[in-house]
C-alpha cells in the first residue's frame, strides 16, 4: 500500500490526556499502542506530515536501513508480521514509512494521531501534577504524562558556512529531503560529508550529475550491504518461527539476529582471522561488526580488522590516492558508526566523481555559484549536506522542557544527559524518554528497543497504579549510578579513546563531551529492565 492512498485524519486535541507522546516513529508508534492497551488516554504529536519518524524526512536517494527488514519490524500485531511482505532484504525509506502507515491502520491507531503538530515546549505545573505542552500553532495540550519519542538522530545539523544564503542553486539536507524526487541530470554537484547518508546517497547521485564532487573531513569504513530481493524461503523460514526470532533479538548484544561472533580475534592465526573477516565482508552490513567479541575491546584485534578493510579499499579504487584518502586514519574500525552501501568505493572510479580531503583546509564558505575551500573555487549547481545529526540529546532539548522549580532540560543537561536506565531523569516527575540517550538505541536494532521500552513504560505505569498516582520520578541515587555504570561500560572499550563522533557529542559544536549510548548490549540491558520491574521499582520515587 503507498503512503498516498492512506488518508490521512489528525486527531483533534484536548487537555485531558493520561499521555501525550511526542514523535510518531517506532518509539511513538508502540507507546500509543501499550499505553492505549492498558486504558490510557494517549495522542501523538508528530511534527511531519506523516508517520514514520525518522524513515518519513531521510527521503534521500539511497536512504535504507542496515539492519534487516524481518529484523526491523514491530511484533505488535501476529497478523501484522505475518502479512507484510518485505520486498528486499534491507528496506528503503519509502517501504518502512509504508510498513508503518500499514500498521497504524490496521491497529487503528491513526485516530490518535496528530500530525504537522510541533512541539516548542512542555513545562510541569507542580501544584496540579500535569504537563502542559505547547505546539507551533500556540496550541496547549495538557497531560499526566509527558512520552518524548522523538528519536536520537532527527535533529538535522546544518554548518553555518558563511555564504550560504548567496547561493542560488539548491541547498538540500539529507535529513530533511523534498517529499518530490530530486533530479540532478545534468547539474554539478557537491556533497559534504562522508557518513552513512552520504555513503549511501553518493552512488546514486553519481549516475545521474555531470559532475559530483565529495567533500571528505573525515574518512569512514563503509561495508557493502550486498542488498537483494527477499528470498520467499527466508521469508516463510522466519514467519514459521517469529517469536523465537524476537526472542533471540532481545536475547542478543544488539537486538537482532545477525549471527554473533564465535570469539574473541586475540588468538587465532592470521589466517583463521582471515576466513572470518572475508566470511563477514561477505555477509555483507553490520555483520564485520560481529567478527571478534574483542573488536571493540583490544586494540591490537581492531587494528587487525581495519587493516583488512583498508585493503579492500585499495583494491576496489583504482586511482591510488584517491585510495588511501578514503581509509579512515586513527579510527579503530566500529569506533564510528560502521556505515553500509551499495558500490560506495567502486562509484571513485567514475571519471565524474571526485574526492576532495577538507581535514586541514576546511570549507571557507559558500558564494552565489559554489563552495571554496582555500584557494579553489568549485562551481556547483546543487549543494547536498549530508552533515548529520545533534545526536543522541538534540531532539530532547530542542523542546524547551522545564520541570520542578522552574529547571530547564538544557541545564540540568547541561554537562551531559542523566538518566535512570535512559528513561527518565530526575527534577522531572512523569516524563519518559524512549529509545533516548544512556540506553542501546544506536547500537541496537531500534525497533526491537522501542518496543522494550514502550512495553516497559506501560508495565509500570500498570504496576503503579494510575489512578493513584500523582508522581513518579527517579531518585537522584539512581541516576547518579545510572550514569556511572554507562560511563564505566563505555571505559572498557575502544570508544573511550576514539571521540571523534557524535556518539562522543564531538559533531555539536559546544556539546559536553560525553559518551552517550549505552554499550553493555540488548541484553544485559533488558536485565536492567527486568531487574527494575522485580525490585519494585526501587530506583524511582511515588506519590
Ligand atoms: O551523519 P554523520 P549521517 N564540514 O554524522 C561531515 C544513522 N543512519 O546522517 O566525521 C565538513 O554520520 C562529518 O564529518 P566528521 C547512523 O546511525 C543510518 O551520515 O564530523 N564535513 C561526517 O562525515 C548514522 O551514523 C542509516 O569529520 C562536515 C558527515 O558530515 C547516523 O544516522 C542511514 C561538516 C556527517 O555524518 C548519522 O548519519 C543514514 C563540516 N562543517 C543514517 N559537518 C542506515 O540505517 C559535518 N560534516 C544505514
């Protein structure tokens, strides 16, 4: 079914919600669904003008994810998972917002839905115990609980180059692509930035402009996909066994079922490293990622990995700097989000296509006909920026959120995020963050942790007992040890040493240098939950 044939209805809204939830992509999506189950008043507010969240605005040519599509679906509905048909082996944009439309028909959970609905602000009245949330329009929506489901890469960055308004070409973002498709036959182009978006966009781009040029500042490993068709006996092989799919998902490091590794790098031969790193670059995606459970622990074994993809770098690109310029350097491999494409390095051998390095010359600015770095002038009729995210904490804290005593989110961030379990914070009685920072989000399948936690959200919320209910928050201790068990975790790996990344905060120019996903894995992490549900909640606060 195409998202167009679908009609879109916008809920109305009132004041008297049990649950506003904010975003309406796979976090939001399964929160509505929970919390409706379990009787509670709930309406989604969703900035776009359709579901889908991240998968509705990364409309760029090529946007696709890299965790498989059987994988990245929702187990909400048993008809639901039975029915889809996938059609390829990793879904494009277009057929997750498809899928997701198709769900929240078929949960008819579109009725509680309000889309082109953004939210500036939500600010705790303490006498009366509710939210007040307030949206572009000035409207106000008043709530017990307040559910930011607003994703932890959707706040689009854009560089402040000097310049940018002169231009008179197109200046595109891949993060908030045109809903029409975008045609650049014929045209000069740049693209800035060499991250899963543009890796995955750059190929496509370059069959089609006279001319593409790529403006790298920072090189990255970029796996082939090896995406196909969905082969009809994969397809009936999992829906034979769903639930045991899902349950090994949320059983797993990264919530799906990529085949794990079979043990650490450390002491295998050279040529026993070999035979898994090549079966891995077969595999094709994230599965290099799963190659030695010490990938991302012991230096000397990453090392290792990363020199055999930088050889199948040189061995793909045939013009020789072009090569090494496309190796990532004083990058242990992972240590970046690992990207996937489809002829990424084999697209540098097309006479139209060049890499320009701006690690030490960075781009001076942008004039009426094109861009400049140092004393080149490059003439472009199309600029894609394809420059990433205020991730992990951008979209939290671009609503302005005031709790207790008048606190702001943004100060009481101020020197990183603080959770208990990434799910609320304290000084904010009633609010839930989902899929959010300090959880494993972006190193796991989100679909599988969105729906952990919207089950999780309303399992407690039931356990609490809402009618009698006025707060609930986490106490001070409880975030403090949330903090310093992700802090802790992070130190016993690679990333500790690597910030250079987003995940570090390092691409947010005065961002608090803090890692903010949680590493410990899917499943210690669903634990954490379990062990919060036996515990009666212990970390948290009532009244
Ligand atoms: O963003 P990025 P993204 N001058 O931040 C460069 C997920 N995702 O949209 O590395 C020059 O990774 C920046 O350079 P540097 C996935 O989790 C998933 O590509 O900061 N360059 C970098 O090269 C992913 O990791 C999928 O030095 C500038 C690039 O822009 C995350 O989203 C698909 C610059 C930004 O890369 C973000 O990916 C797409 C400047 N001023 C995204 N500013 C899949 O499922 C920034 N850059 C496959």
């Amino acid at each position: 079914m195409s998202t167009e044939s679908i009609q879109q209805h916008d809920a109305p809204l009132d004041q008297h919600y049990d649950a506003v939830i904010v975003g309406a992509g796979f976090a939001g999506i399964s929160s509505l669904f929970h919390l409706r189950k379990i009787g509670l008043k709930a309406i989604i507010l969703e900035a776009s003008e359709g579901v889908g969240g991240t998968w509705f605005n990364n409309r760029y040519p090529g946007a696709r994810c890299d965790i498989e599509s059987l994988d990245y679906s929702l187990s909400l509905s048993e008809s639901i998972q039975q029915e889809w048909k996938w059609p390829e082996r990793y879904s494009d944009s277009r057929s997750i917002q498809n899928y997701l439309d198709y769900t929240v028909d078929e949960l008819e959970l579109r009725e509680n839905i309000r889309l082109r609905t953004t939210v500036t602000d939500a600010t705790y009245d303490e006498m009366k115990n509710r939210w007040t949330t307030t949206t572009g329009d000035g409207s106000n929506v008043g709530s017990k609980f307040l559910v930011l489901a607003t994703g932890v890469l959707s706040a689009a960055q854009m560089p402040e180059f000097p310049g940018h308004d002169l231009f008179t070409g197109r200046i595109l973002h891949t993060a908030s692509w045109p809903k029409d498709s975008v045609d650049f036959t014929n045209r000069r182009v740049a693209v800035i930035g060499t991250g899963s978006s543009a890796t995955q966009l750059i190929p496509l781009v370059a069959e089609q402009a006279s001319q593409l040029t790529v403006f790298q500042r920072t090189a990255n490993f970029v796996m082939p996909a090896r995406n196909g068709a969905l082969e009809a006996a994969t397809d009936q092989e999992w829906k034979s066994r769903y639930a045991e799919r899902r349950a090994k998902a949320r059983a797993s490091s990264n919530g799906h079922n990529q085949e794990p590794p079979h043990g650490p790098g450390k002491n295998l031969s050279s040529s026993e490293r070999d035979r898994e790193l090549e079966s891995r670059w077969e595999a094709g995606g994230l599965n290099m990622m799963r190659a030695f459970t010490d990938l991302l622990t012991d230096t000397e074994v990453n090392d290792y990995a990363s020199r055999f993809v930088a050889n199948k770098i040189r061995q793909t690109v045939q013009d020789p700097e072009t090569a090494e310029r496309l190796i990532p350097v004083d990058l242990p491999i992972g240590t970046k989000r690992l990207c996937s494409g489809t002829n990424y390095y084999e697209t540098f051998n097309r006479p139209n296509v060049s890499l320009i390095s701006v690690a030490k010359e960075p781009i001076k600015g942008i004039t009426e006909r094109g861009m400049t770095v140092g004393d080149t002038h490059y003439e472009l009729d199309d600029i894609i920026m394809a420059t990433g995210f205020d991730a992990m904490t951008g979209s939290f804290l671009r609503i302005k959120v005031v709790g207790r005593n008048g606190q702001t989110l943004q100060d009481h961030w101020e020197g990183g995020p603080r959770t208990n379990l990434g799910l609320m914070t304290d000084g904010f009685p009633n609010l839930f963050f989902l899929s959010g920072p300090q959880t494993p989000s972006v190193f796991s399948n989100m679909a599988t942790t969105s729906e952990m936690h919207a089950e999780w959200l309303a399992r407690f919320l039931k356990d609490l007992g809402i009618a009698n209910l006025s707060t609930i928050e986490p106490t001070q201790n409880s975030v403090d040890a949330w903090v310093d068990h992700v802090t802790e975790t992070a130190s016993k790996t690679l990333y500790a040493d690597s910030r250079n990344s987003w995940f570090w905060g390092a691409n947010t120019p005065g961002k608090p240098r803090v890692f903010m996903p949680y590493t410990g894995g899917v499943e210690n992490y669903n634990s954490f939950l379990s062990n919060s549900v036996n515990d009666n909640y212990s970390g948290f606060v009532r009244a």
